[in-house]
C-alpha cells in the first residue's frame, strides 16, 4: 500500500514567483520598462540606477513619465518656446542681427 503525501496548500506550487511559462514575458517587460525610462529621462538616468532601483520606485517613474508624455502629446501647440512674442519676432525677422558689440569691438 502507498501513501500519497497530500499538500497543505490549495495550489499546486507551494512557492510564490515566477515558472518557466511567464518568465520570459516578465522579463522582456522589466527590460522595456528600464529602456523607457532610460531613453524618455533624456539623460537622468542610467541603466544600472533603474535596474537597481527598487520596483515600487521603478513603476512609479515609469508612469509618472508616461503621463508627463500623454499631456505633452496631447497639446503639442502649447510648446513655450514658439508661442507669443518669440514667434512673432522670429516670424518678423528673418535674418538673423549680429550684436554691434561683436562687430564693433574698442581697439585699445
């Protein structure tokens, strides 16, 4: 006669983590995440900081970047730079003027 040992536990895998089934998908997001956040941080991040970094840090980056991106996108004419006076000016003149004090430097 054989004994079956049952489990304590209702599942069959009496461990938490990752199997060979979804390890690689897991994986392959950790790396997009990490390349992200290193590209779109436009040079305030490195891979071994945002590889080191602790998870719940990483997400929260991760989606704060995400949403500065979104809004960005979605008003793409409210740039600072090419509204108001800075436009109109440019619009205006188009050569550019050389200060006179290059031009007209003392000879001492």
């Amino acid at each position: 006669m054989v004994l079956r040992r049952t489990s304590r536990y209702p599942l069959l895998l009496t461990f938490f983590g990752l199997t060979s089934n979804n390890a690689s998908e897991f994986r392959l997001s950790v790396f997009n995440q990490i390349h992200e956040i290193v590209f779109h941080g436009q040079g305030g991040y490195s891979y071994d900081i945002i590889y080191n970094m602790p998870i719940w840090l990483r997400n929260y980056t991760f989606y704060k970047l995400k949403d500065w991106y979104n809004q960005k996108n979605k008003n793409p004419n409210e740039d600072s730079w090419t509204q108001g006076n800075v436009k109109e000016e440019a619009s205006k003149n188009k050569k550019v003027q050389v200060p006179t004090y290059v031009t007209k430097a003392s000879k001492k």
